[in-house]
C-alpha cells in the first residue's frame, strides 16, 4: 500500500475536503482486509519484542480524531498483539487544577514513552490547538496577556514542531494519525450509541454542542495539519468511515515505521557466550529432571 498518499506535507494549507473519508483502495470488504491486519499484528509484536529487547527507541503514536472518529477501536485493535509490559496507553481529558498551573506540555513529558517502548496518546496535547483555541479557553491556563496577545497560536505551532525535534533528537519517535470522518457517518454512530444499551455511556450531550461547530473543526484541524507535519513528526489523514480500513491503514505505518528503528535483539561478546555454556552445564548438574525440548 502507498502510505505517502496518506501523509500531510508540511505547510501546504490542505483542505481535508481533499481526502475522502471512504477511501479503501482495492478493498471492498472486512474479510479482504482481515489477514493482511492480521499478519500486520503479529509483525508489530515482533518488531515491539526487540524494540524492547534493544532498548535504544521509543515509539510514540498519537491518534487525534472528531467525536466517533473510531479512536478506542483503533487502539483497541490494532494494538491488540503488543506486549502490555512494552506498551503505554493515555487518554487525555481536561486538565487538572495542577496540570493547569504548570506549562501546557508538563503532562504530556509526564506520559511519554520510556526506552524500549510503544507509548500511545488517545488525544494528546494537539487539543491545545483544537478544543482550546476554538472554544477560547486560554484564560484557564492563567498566562500573561502579553503572551496571548502575541501571535500565539502561530508560536504555539512553533512549539509543536520544536517539541518533536527535540523529542525525535532524543530517540523518541512521533507518529500521528488523524482519523478522518465523515458527518454522516459520526451521525450513524451516534444513533447506534443511543440505540444500542451497551453503547449509552459512550454518548454525552456535549457530543452534540462539538458537532455544532464541525465546520469550524475541520478547518483548525487542517490547518494544524499543515503546519505540525514533519519528517520528525508526521501526520497521516486516515479515511476512517469504514473501520476495517481505518485499521489496516493504521497497523501498515506503525509496522513501517517500527522496522525503520532497526531494532535488534542484543547480541552477546564471545565471554557472555562462553558464561552462558557454564550457566547451562550448572543447571543441567542439578539434580532435577527438565524436559529441555
């Protein structure tokens, strides 16, 4: 699959009227896409076991997306091979009292992946150029006017960019995703949370009050887009009306970009060769019968 179609080039002011959000390529159905996800996961687990084993990267993976956008089932799923040990989940909701009296990144250096591992954000910082700027709510996080006054959201995109060089330059890959969905379809899943009793929870009012402002979403989603996608810190607009591409999509860029780290597992010096011999003649000496096949 060509990936690169799928990635936001930096600073080209895209419309995501540009990308369909129905797109599945050659694939028509589930079933055709169900043993190439499937191949994708266990490769993941692979490539995760000697990322851990290695011990040199991280992996962060960001998924942004409107309400329904299909973000819990894509982790859900996608993720579904990694090892929980290798593997950092965080889903980000409305600041604290105290994450609020720090800078807007205390929390999210806080979350990051250690070494050797596989974080992932179900929303992440990028709300502070999504929900923040449109609703105003820069008086909450208790900043100078002179700070908000300055052209703050051009600096903040500044920000972003030097963020994730600097994380990048410390072995810490950034992968976002944006999942990219239709109103239409984010009206077909929100009937099917009403309708469905297991699915209720899942629904708010304030679903609802964000929708009213889709329009004004999809522009300041676009435009972070745009001006956030870098080779240190890309961003790919997934066609996510249809789940099980959305998926496949997804697992094809992680498995890309997890084997272009490299990982290997450590390979032992002739001495740690040698201790290992000694280490098995010890325990094969004891008198306990093991079956060593």
């Amino acid at each position: 699959m060509k990936l690169t179609k799928f990635r936001v080039p930096f600073k080209k002011g895209i419309s995501l009227s540009d990308y369909p959000t129905d797109y599945s390529g050659k694939f028509k159905s589930k079933e055709q896409t169900a043993k190439l996800l499937e191949k994708n996961i266990k490769r993941m687990a692979e490539l995760q076991d000697k990322l851990y084993a290695h011990d040199k990267y991280a992996l962060l993976l960001i998924f942004q997306a409107m309400d329904a956008g299909g973000k819990d089932g894509a982790i859900k799923n996608v993720m579904s091979g990694l090892n929980p040990q290798g593997t950092q989940v965080y889903s980000f909701k409305q600041p604290s009292a105290e994450e609020l009296d720090h800078d807007y990144l205390w929390r999210i250096n806080k979350s990051l992946p250690e070494r050797g591992r596989i974080g992932i954000f179900n929303r992440s910082h990028y709300e502070e150029l999504l929900v923040v700027r449109l609703h105003n709510l820069l008086e909450k996080e208790k900043l100078p006017d002179e700070i908000i006054k300055d052209n703050i959201w051009e600096r903040r995109f500044r920000q972003f960019r030097d963020y994730e060089r600097y994380l990048h330059e410390n072995a810490i890959r950034t992968v976002k995703f944006y999942l990219h969905v239709s109103k239409d379809e984010q009206k077909r899943r929100f009937l099917k949370r009403l309708d469905d009793p297991a699915k209720n929870w899942k629904f708010s009012s304030s679903d609802l009050k964000e929708r009213e402002h889709w329009d004004k979403y999809q522009k300041l989603f676009a435009e972070t887009l745009s001006a956030t996608s870098t080779k240190y810190g890309p961003w790919y607009v997934i066609p996510a009306d249809k789940k099980w591409f959305a998926r496949l999509l997804i697992s094809e860029i992680i498995v890309k970009h997890l084997a272009a780290l490299k990982p290997e597992y450590p390979k032992m010096n002739d001495a740690q060769i040698k201790n290992l011999e000694i280490y098995r003649e010890k325990l094969l000496s004891e008198d306990v019968k093991v079956d060593t096949k």
